[in-house]
C-alpha cells in the first residue's frame, strides 16, 4: 500500500513538474540576490481592494482593505504567495517531501499541508502548542485541516520556537538517511526564495494604485519576511507609503533585527547598515503581542465580532484580529503617528483561526440565541 501511494505522488509531482515557468522579477527587483528560477501558479491574485467601515474610526479617516483572505479555499491568506515559489523550487530540485514548522494552529502550516499535498509531496509538521499543558489536540481550525490531508505531525512537548526548529532539523537529517529527498520551508533561512512572493504582491498592488492613493500601509507581521520584501517595494518606488508593521509575535527589538536580517539576505542593506536608520523605512510597533503569541482577551473577541457583524469580513483571532484592532486604537489615541488619513490594512487572511475551541466559546457568550 506504502509502495502504490509513494508511485501515485510521484506521478502527481511530475505532472506538477510541467506547471512550472521560469520567472521575471519585477524591474525595481531585478538586482536582489536569490531570484528564483521557477513559479507555480497555486492562487488567485489581484485580490480586491475594498473600502473597509470599522467601527469607532473618525470621520477625517478613511479605512481601505486588502483582500488576501481571497486567496484561495483551503489555502486561503497570503501565505501561499510564498509557496508559488518555495514549492516550484522543490519540485526543480526533485524534492519528495516538503517540512515545515509553527504552532498548532499555524496558518503557514495549513497551506503549506494543503498546497503540498495537492502537488504530490509528503508533508511533516514540527509543530508546538504555546502553554501546553497537555497532549491532547483539538481537531479543529487549521490544525484540523492539517490532520485531514494526511499530514505528518511531529509536537514538540516543549513549546517554544527554538525547540521545534531543533526538530524539524534532525528530522531533515533523518528522513534523508531514510531515502527522502526532503525540503524545508522556512522564511528564516538563508536564500530562501519565498520572499519573491510578496514582491510580486507589492508589484500587484502598484499596478492597483496603492503607491498613489494611499498614505500608510498597515501590516501584520510575525516573521518579518512578508514586511520586508514590502520595504523593498515602498523604498525602491519612491517611499510613498508610511509603512506600519503590527508584531504579533515578538517585540520591536527581534522583529526590527529579523527584518534586517532578511533585507541583507537578498542584498538591499549592505551589512553593515545602522539600525538606527531603520525607522525611516517602517514603524514597527509591538502592542499586538498581548497577551502572548496566538492569545487573545474578551476585547479581541468583541472587536473581531463586530467587525464581522458590522463589515462582513472575517479576522483572524491570532493575528489580523490583534493587529486590526490595535490599529483603531492608534487611530483613535495616537493619529500623528500616521502620515496621513487614508490607511491600507493588508489582511493576511485565514478563517480558520475563528473555528477555535477557545474563540468560539467566547463568542458565543456575547449573545443569546433567540428560540422559536
């Protein structure tokens, strides 16, 4: 049976194979070390951009939304921007397994299982569960997903980053003794060509007119990789936008260094660039990390609930619904800090995150249910 699937991917990944095309980076893009060779189409671009009325904004503001919850279906969010890339080059190196880490509802993990399954690779998942005082895993939101797809899960019983980066190396090595050809995803390693990603979605959204008809542009960031390459962009098309990342994840020290970091790895900084100059390419600001990476407070829920009920577009719990959250609250506490009063919130997507165990039993606190 292991022997019929392993042949049945194999001709999936060659069929994959004949999808893929060489790829042209933008022209304001064309000197960044660590151009990929190759692109696979895996979803739908030029998502709209749509007026956004968020409750509690003042009149003088105008809120606008990118749409990257439009992605896809199951693949759905910004992430799978990246994997056009990062999968084409494990298809050109004859990879047969793709590895990949994060927490149990990681949303890079879902579309990374999703999207690698339907190209015909094997999927391990070093995952960890923040605060975990268990191993039992809920089967729901993009961990279910994940689960579904037939996914190889590897939890790491301690929860930390560090530990199941550790992991998923020596599972790298092993799976290699074993006969694999494995390939990692990751946005930190060196060269990694997922970047280009969202250089290609800077690229949309000037054709869109962002550049033109906005003055700051917001962004949730946990890596920094999707920030950075959007640096790029703003800096080498005249700097037009303010830009503003909202960290979910780590404070502004460690985010502004892992920034950096990947802007030396594709050759926009020089090594030794001052980070004290770093603030005039983008504010970075910390307030969404509270209460911890993947938490979230009673006004998290209520805000995310009445935006949905209010703008129909939906917020991930663990992310978007945060950082779009802090972002009214600047709005409405600290608005010097903006360039000026036509904002852009680049929603990196994801619905999944709302089917969690926890969220939904807040939630459905708020209100009753009428009875017929």
């Amino acid at each position: 049976m292991a022997e019929t699937n392993d042949n049945n991917l194999r001709e999936i990944r060659t069929d994959a194979k004949k999808r893929l095309y060489p790829y042209v980076a933008p022209k304001w893009a064309e000197a960044l070390r660590w151009k990929p060779r190759y692109k696979i189409d895996l979803c739908q671009t030029n998502t709209p951009i749509q007026k956004w009325y968020l409750p509690e904004i003042p009149n003088s503001f105008e809120i606008y939304i990118k749409r990257e919850d439009m992605t896809g279906g199951a693949t759905s969010g910004h992430k799978i921007r990246r994997l056009e890339f990062n999968l084409a080059e494990a298809l050109e190196k004859n990879c047969d397994t793709v590895i990949t880490r994060g927490t149990i509802s990681s949303n890079n993990c879902r579309t990374a299982a999703v999207a690698s399954k339907e190209l015909g690779f094997n999927v391990h998942l070093c995952m960890y569960k923040a605060k975990m005082k268990n191993q039992r895993l809920p089967f729901h939101g993009n961990h279910c997903i994940d689960r579904l797809v037939g996914a190889h899960l590897h939890l790491n019983p301690e929860p930390t980053q560090t530990n199941s980066t550790k992991e998923r190396d020596e599972l790298y090595h092993s799976l290699r003794i074993e006969g694999y050809s494995p390939y990692i995803v990751s946005s930190e390693e060196a060269g990694d060509v997922g970047l280009f990603g969202y250089i290609d979605c800077f690229d949309e959204m000037i054709k869109q007119g962002v550049t033109e008809r906005f003055s700051d542009f917001i962004v949730t960031c946990g890596t920094g990789q999707t920030v950075a390459a959007f640096i790029i962009g703003n800096y080498r098309n005249g700097g037009k936008l303010r830009l503003h990342a909202l960290s979910v994840l780590d404070d502004q020290a460690t985010l502004r260094k892992a920034i950096i970091d990947s802007l030396k790895d594709v050759a926009f900084l020089r090594e030794d660039y001052p980070e004290d100059d770093f603030s005039s390419l983008i504010n970075i600001m910390d307030e969404s990390v509270f209460p911890g990476y993947t938490f979230f407070t009673d006004k998290h829920v209520e805000f995310i609930s009445e935006v949905a009920t209010r703008t129909g577009i939906l917020l991930d719990p663990a992310y978007t619904g945060k950082s779009a959250y802090t972002m009214v609250r600047m709005i409405q506490t600290t608005p010097d800090i903006f360039r000026g009063k036509k904002l852009l919130f680049y929603n990196t997507g994801s619905v999944f995150g709302l089917m969690n165990e926890t969220f939904t039993r807040t939630a459905i606190r708020r209100e009753p249910i009428d009875e017929f």
